[in-house]
C-alpha cells in the first residue's frame, strides 16, 4: 500500500484521502444517477477503473461553466465519465469532440452518453488521438474553448503541441495525471509516461504563449495532480 510519510504520519494513507473524498461527494457532488451509471457499465464492461474522480469530474464541469465552453476537445474517452461532467456544463449550443483510441471503450461510452441523454452534443471519435487531431485541424472550425489531455501519458508533448494549434487567447488546457506519486522528479525514470510528461513541462516552461500552473492532488485516485494552461 502506498503511504506518505509526512508530518501527522499515522492515518495519512491512501485510504484516508479516498475516505474524505467520500465525504465531500457526499456534502459538494449532486448524485446524477446517469454519471453513476456510467461508472457502473464500464466497469462491468472490464474498462480499467482510471476515469477522474468525482471530486475532479465536478471540477472540470466547473471550468467548463466558468469558461461559458461551447467548444470542448477530450482526448482520451474512456467510458465518458469526464465527457458527460463537462457536457452537463457546456452552454447552450455547445459541443464536446472526445478522441478515443479503443473502439469498444468508445462503444460503452456511446451508451453511457445515450442513457445520460448527452449523444447529441458529443462527437466520439475513434483512432489515434495523433491521427484524429490533424482531421479537427483540417475542419478549419472555431477554437475550442477548453481543451481536456487524459489519454496515453507518453504522447502529452504532442497532444500539448495540437492544443495549442486548436486554441485560441483565452482558451484553456488542462492536463491530467501530471504528477503520478512524485515520479516527475525522478531525473532517472526510463517509464515512457514520465518522460512524456517531463518533456511536456520543458516544452511548457519555454512556451510564452501560454500561462502555466500544476497542482498536485490527492483523493480517491492517490496523489496524482492537474497541470492548468491558459493560452494567451
Ligand atoms: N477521460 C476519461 C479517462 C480516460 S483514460 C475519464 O476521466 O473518464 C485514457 C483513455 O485514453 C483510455 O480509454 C485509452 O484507451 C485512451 N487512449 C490511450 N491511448 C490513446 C491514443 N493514442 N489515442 C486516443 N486514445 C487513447
Ligand atoms: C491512470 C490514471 C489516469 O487518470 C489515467 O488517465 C491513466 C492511467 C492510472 O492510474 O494508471
Ligand atoms: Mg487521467
């Protein structure tokens, strides 16, 4: 089990941080039956079980709110968890494009969209993510407001690199799995994860086209964290 040895010691352990995000789903998180559901069916379909919190779910439904998001980029599906958190926060005529490698994780997310009555406004593309983001380039459409980098960790430099390309001043990137248990600082890790994201912090750090932050979180999914970007 992974525990922190930190000041307080005794009780800082994963399963505190999953018990107190249980608590503040239960005081902060409207139970949508629907987003449980789609937890539920992609389980029982045997998707890994790595789709944001609840917790982090509401968060980005927040952003897309704050934003006023008509134009939401996903890429990295899954069961569609994070999708229908945002897609319950676009404003009206919004849309969501959400990029998805696995056909059958598409599949389930499809159904999940359906009974969450959210088809209509979200375009699940299945392929390479590096194959599909030239095609969203070529549709010549507006910037997408917010853009949400959640698929494999290794390939975040050229996801980040597409970002930008599909965003526009006052757009926001945010980045997840940034952190994975302190590993980014681990100058030594030959995982192609950590160097897809430590290449990512370089290309950020010399970037003046966008602003910058990272927060490291702990929670129901351990102690991972967010990178946040807004261009311009
Ligand atoms: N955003 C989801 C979790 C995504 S998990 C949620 O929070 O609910 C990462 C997903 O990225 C997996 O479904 C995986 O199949 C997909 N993926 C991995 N490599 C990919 C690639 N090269 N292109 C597109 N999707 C990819
Ligand atoms: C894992 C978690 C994620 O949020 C993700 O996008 C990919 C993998 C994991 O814990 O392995
Ligand atoms: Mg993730």
């Amino acid at each position: 089990m992974f525990t922190v040895q930190a000041a307080g010691g005794a009780g800082m352990s994963r399963e505190q941080w999953a018990a107190v995000d249980a608590y503040l789903v239960e005081k902060l998180v409207a139970h949508d039956p629907a987003l449980l559901a789609a937890l539920e069916e992609s389980a029982l379909a045997g998707l890994p079980p790595i789709a944001v919190s609840p917790m982090q779910g509401k968060l980005l439904h927040l952003y897309v709110r704050l934003l006023r998001a008509t134009r939401v980029l996903e890429i990295g599906t899954l069961g569609g968890y994070s999708t229908i958190w945002m897609a319950r926060g676009l404003a009206p005529g919004g849309r969501i494009i959400t990029l998805e490698y696995e056909p059958t994780h598409a599949e389930v997310a499809r159904r999940n969209f359906q009974r969450a009555g959210v088809s209509d406004i979200i375009d699940v593309r299945v392929g390479r993510a590096i194959d599909s983001l030239p095609k969203l380039q070529q549709e010549a459409d507006d910037p997408f407001d917010l853009v949400f980098v959640d698929a494999d960790k290794a390939s975040i430099p050229e996801y980040f690199e597409w970002s930008l390309k599909l965003t526009a001043p006052g757009s926001v990137i945010i980045v997840d799995n940034v952190i994975r248990d302190g590993a980014i600082i681990d100058l030594e890790s030959t995982d192609p994860n950590i160097i897809g994201i430590r290449r990512f912090n370089e290309m950020v750090a010399a970037e003046s086209r966008v602003s910058a932050t990272a927060i490291q979180t702990v929670g129901l999914k351990g102690y991972d964290g967010f990178a946040f970007l807004l261009v311009g």
